[in-house]
C-alpha cells in the first residue's frame, strides 16, 4: 500500500474559469428536477413572502399604539394594540410552519430522483469512467453535494426571492413615513452590492475546492476500510492515519478560508446598515426635536428599519449557501454530463447487422462461433505515442469451441477479454458473435449472450444465491442454481454456511475466502447456460485438488457453449480445444497444447512454470 495515498482530482470534462461560470445558469439546470413540484415551491415561497410582509405591519400598529393610546392614555387602546400585535405575530409563525411543511416532502422527493438518476447514470456510464474517477468523489456526489442542493432549494432559493420582496416593500414603507430619513438608509445599497458581488466570486472558488477535497477524503477512507486487511497486515495504520491527518487539515484550511470570507461579508452588511440606522436615529430625533416628525412615526421607521435587519443580513449566509449549491450542482452534472456507453455503433465498412439469433454454427453475414479481425485496442488515458495493448488481432473461435488465451504478463489477455462484452470499446477492427458485428448489437441483448468470471472476483452484500443468479436473466431458480454450485464445486461449503444459499455473504463477500468467492463467481458465470463465455483465469486461487474437479464439471458445460479462458496452468489449457498465444499485443502462435510446446519457445517457457502470467 502506498505510504500516502492521496484521491486523484476528478476530471472535470469542461473546465472553466472560475469568473466564466454563472452560479444562476448552474442552479437553473435543476429546473427539469424542480418542475414537477413548482407549485408547491410557488405557493411556498408566496406565503413566506406573505409572513414576512406581515412583520412590516407590526411597525404600523406602533405607530398608531404610540401615536394614539399611548399619547392619549388610553389603556383600553394599548391593550387592543398589544392584542393586534399578539396575533400579527402568531400568523407570521403559523405561515413560516405551513411553508416548511409545504416543501419538506417534494424537496426529499427531488433529492431521490436526483440520486436515483445519478446512480442510474454510473451504471451507464464505460469503464474507461470509472477508472478515471475515484469512487470518494462519486460517493461524494451522490450524498453531500445533493443535501446542499436540498438545502438550497428549500431554504435560500426562497428567501433570496422572500427578502428582497420584503426589502423592497420596508423601503416604500420607509420612503412614505419620511423621505429623507429613507434615503439615508439607502445610502449602503450600493457599498453592499459591490461587496456581495466579490464575496459571491470568491467564496465560489473555495467552495468548489472544499467540496472536491472532502470527495478525495471520502476515498482515502473507503480505501482504508476495504483494505483493511493490507493496512493490518503491513502495519500501515500510522501511514493511512498521516495520509488521513493531511487531507483532513487541508480540508480544514479550506474551511476555515470559507468562515473568514463568510465572517467579513457577515460584518459588513452588519456594520454599514447599523451605521446607516444610527444616522437615521439621530436624524429622526432631531425632527422629533424640532415639531417637524411625530415620535410614533420615528418609532415605526426605527422598527421598520430593524425588521428589515435580517432580511439584510441574511443576505450573505443565502449567497454562501448558494454558491455552495451552484458548485455541488455543476459537480452532480459534471457525472450526468458524461458520455455514456454507446448501445449501438454506427454501421460502417459496410457492415450490416445479423438476425436477432444466428444458431450456433451458422453463418449470419460471416462464419459462426467468435472472431476477431484486425481488433486493436489503446486506452483513453494512455499517452498518445505508446502503443497499443492489442494490436492486429485475428482469430477465430469456432462454435462450441473452447479457445485458451495464454501470455505474459501484460500481454493484454484480460484487455482482450473485456472487449467482448464491450466493457470496452475496440479502437479498430470488429468482433463478430456467430456473424454479427457486436457493435451494432443492443449492450443488453449482448449481455445476455456473453458471461464472463474475471480473475478477481466481486460479490455483493446480498445472500449466496441472489449472487450467482446475478448471472441469469431473471427466469433461473433452484434447479438453476444447484446446478450451478455443482459446476463450481461450491455446493459443498456452501451447504456448510449457515443458512446455505440465503446466507448473507457481506460487503465484498469477505467473510468468504478468495477460493470460495472464485467459485462462486464461476457459478454465476454459468448459472444461465450462455451461449458464449469468457473465463479470465477463473480457477487461480483454487487448490489443485478442487481444481481438478471443478474442470472436471466445467467440460460439460463448454460442451454447450463457445468459450474464450484465459489460462495459466497446464491443467487450464487442458480444457481448452485450441490455444492462442498473446505476445505484445498480437497473437503469436494458434495450435494444440501440444504443437505449441513443440513450435512455440515463449509458449513452453510459459508452461514451463518459469513464466509469469498477468494482464492489464
């Protein structure tokens, strides 16, 4: 394990400066998510505006209690007032619940189809992605950036529209009581506006930084739990703890970049209104002095004045929070933005596709069985001078035919593998399923021809059985299954777990060992009797004596399918009706097991034990 490991940074697929990006043309892409609930929102932020307009009243009913009973003694007044007041208040709280409520349900309603449609999107999404992406920054996406986007929609997205209503509407009320006392108190909109435009461009930046470090320490945490056992095993706590400490004291500096920037935006529009309010006091008192403004009017205005103090200073923790929004939302499309996995290629060099299903050995447009003319391969991330992992590659697999795949290591014998299914793409030539070009055939009708066990194998946090009927297209059952736990010898130990097949084998399936996790991934392979299958290294961490009989129980199923195995044991070959050597990217040699030994000096060194098998 490496001493400090550190999460790559996610590709962003369009980068931008962060001045070209528009926070409010990143939000508005949400539109498709919110429109299915806009007429709550609406309604929801009408009465928000609504509660909040009433607490502009309240300064009008001070008004006529100082102006009024107070000036008049009049006690009978002044409890009617407080009683107007009492119920002003009452019906402000009453509406700001009712708006809560309003959006609480449709607001977790578009944080689900937001995360379903993200996940949805993963599954589509080529390999070539996902080895380019660090799972911490995926996981990242799928979880905070989507409870910010929540928090947006139901808290600032209403009250920036809810404050500056009710900003706009304490200013007439300000401008109509006395107009030279109001434009004193418009005296900092334009300081503010100019503050709050730097403060939003900034405060972007560090928060797109702040929400990508908190994706690579998400993955250096998962990477430790699932490696659990190497960190254990080598000692490496303290090396993982270090790797730890710094990623989390540089997200910590980040963080506490984004509370100096909120804090000094927070204590300006603090402070300049306040100014402006004290101007405005001593202004009033004069008046008040001089005969020319009554005290009710300077108390209306003053309250005025003040419950216009939170919409204001509310103004910079609602532009935070949205810039927050704004960056987790162009970080959740920048993985819905992605390519996805193309179904089916366009037709090109004139060829055409094949019937829905070509009998094995039958010729639909080419010969039967699986062939690879002129396939070669690069990876989307390799340097553009490096050659390619396969290069050239012809050969052919007859129908019912079972063909070993033997190489060194990186001699690209997995690359080759994956390309059948098209896990990935081939940067040239075809592959042809009994006659049909794969890339004109729809991803989940080549699926379900194509079955493949790789070398390391994966479970899921689920029961035995769902795990190897994973490999079937939904019609398999218990025969199914019991026969494939034959074919994979796994019936056995798997009678011995607990609860037999129902046992839940857990993340990973590591509770298993690697022998039983193979075997069952065999089992899943074969579960749905494909009609081709690829078998990257299947029996390697098997011991030779259930090696021996689960190749025994494999012949008979390769008997009914045409299969591709990677192989690097004689006693795989053996399987296998022919051999191909793969030697830099090329097949060197085809032949039996045995004219291979004779003609092929890297095949018998290879067979020798002396070799090292391996792939990409």
């Amino acid at each position: 394990m490496p001493e400090k490991p550190v999460a790559p940074e996610p590709p962003a697929p369009d980068p931008h400066d962060a001045h070209d990006r528009s926070a409010v043309r990143t939000l508005l892409r949400l539109w498709p998510y919110v429109r299915p609930v806009r007429a709550r929102l609406f309604t929801a932020a009408f009465v928000a505006i609504v509660a909040s307009c009433l607490s502009l009243v309240i300064p009008l009913v001070l008004k006529w209690l100082v102006d009024g009973p107070v000036a008049d003694r009049d006690p009978s007044g002044v409890w009617l007032g407080a009683l107007y007041l009492l119920l002003l208040g009452i019906a402000e709280a009453v509406l700001f619940g009712y708006r809560r409520w309003l959006v609480a349900r449709p607001l977790s309603g578009v944080e689900a189809r937001m995360r379903a449609d993200l996940y949805g999107r993963l599954q589509r999404l080529p390999i070539a992605f996902h080895d380019r992406w660090a799972s911490g920054q995926l996981l990242s996406r799928g979880t905070t950036d989507l409870m910010l986007v929540r928090m947006f929609l139901a808290f600032p997205l209403t009250f920036l529209l809810v404050n500056a209503v009710t900003i706009l509407a304490g200013y007439v009320l300000l401008l109509a009581q006395d107009w030279s006392l109001g434009l004193v108190l418009l005296t900092p909109v334009i300081p503010l506006v100019v503050v709050c435009s730097i403060f939003e461009g900034r405060y972007g930046v560090v928060a797109r930084r702040a929400q990508d470090q908190v994706g690579d320490l998400t993955t250096v945490v998962e990477e430790s739990v699932l490696g659990i056992r190497i960190v254990k095993g080598f000692g490496r706590h303290r090396s993982q703890a270090t790797a730890f400490r710094e990623l989390s004291g540089r997200l910590r500096g980040t963080e506490l970049v984004k509370a100096r920037l909120l804090a000094l935006i927070w204590a300006v529009i603090t402070f300049v209104p306040e100014l402006a309010i004290g101007a405005a006091l001593v202004l009033g008192t004069v008046q008040v002095a001089d005969g020319d403004l009554s005290a009710g009017t300077l108390v209306a205005f003053l309250s005025t004045a003040l419950a216009l103090r939170w919409p204001v200073e509310s103004i910079g923790f609602l532009l935070a929070m949205s810039q927050e929004a704004a960056t987790a939302t162009e970080r959740y499309f920048e993985v819905m933005d992605a390519e996805e996995e193309p179904d089916t290629a366009p037709a090109s060099g004139g060829t055409s596709a094949a019937p829905d299903r070509a009998a094995p050995g039958t010729t639909a447009g080419g010969p039967g069985g699986v062939r690879f003319e002129g396939v070669s391969f690069r990876y989307p991330d390799a340097p553009a001078d490096s050659p390619p992992v396969l290069d050239g590659i012809d050969l052919h697999i007859r129908p019912g035919e079972t063909l070993a795949l033997v190489g060194g290591t990186g001699s690209g014998k997995t690359t080759l593998t994956a390309l059948v299914p098209r896990l990935h793409e081939a940067s040239a030539g075809r592959i042809l399923l009994d006659g049909e070009d794969i890339a004109l055939m729809e991803r989940d009708r080549l699926r379900s021809l194509v079955s493949m066990a790789f070398e390391e194998p994966t479970l899921f946090s689920a029961s035995v059985g769902e795990n190897v009927l994973m490999g079937a297209d939904g019609t398999a059952g218990e025969p199914e299954l019991r026969r494939a736990l034959g074919v994979a010898q796994a019936d056995g130990f798997v009678e011995r777990l607990p609860e037999a097949a129902a046992t839940q084998v857990g993340e990973q399936g590591l509770s298993l060992s690697g022998g039983q996790r193979q075997r069952l991934a065999l089992a899943r392979a074969v579960v749905g009797r494909p009609r081709f299958l690829v078998l990257d290294d299947p029996l390697s961490a098997l011991d030779v004596h259930t090696e021996a009989r689960v190749e025994a129980a494999l012949r008979e199923v390769l008997r009914e399918t045409t299969a591709l195995v990677v192989a690097h044991r004689p006693s795989t070959v053996m399987l296998a009706d022919r051999v191909a050597l793969l030697s830099r990217g090329r097949i060197a040699a085809v032949g039996t097991h045995h004219e291979l030994l004779r003609s092929s000096e890297e095949y018998a060194w290879l067979m020798s034990g002396e070799g090292e098998g391996g792939n990409r």
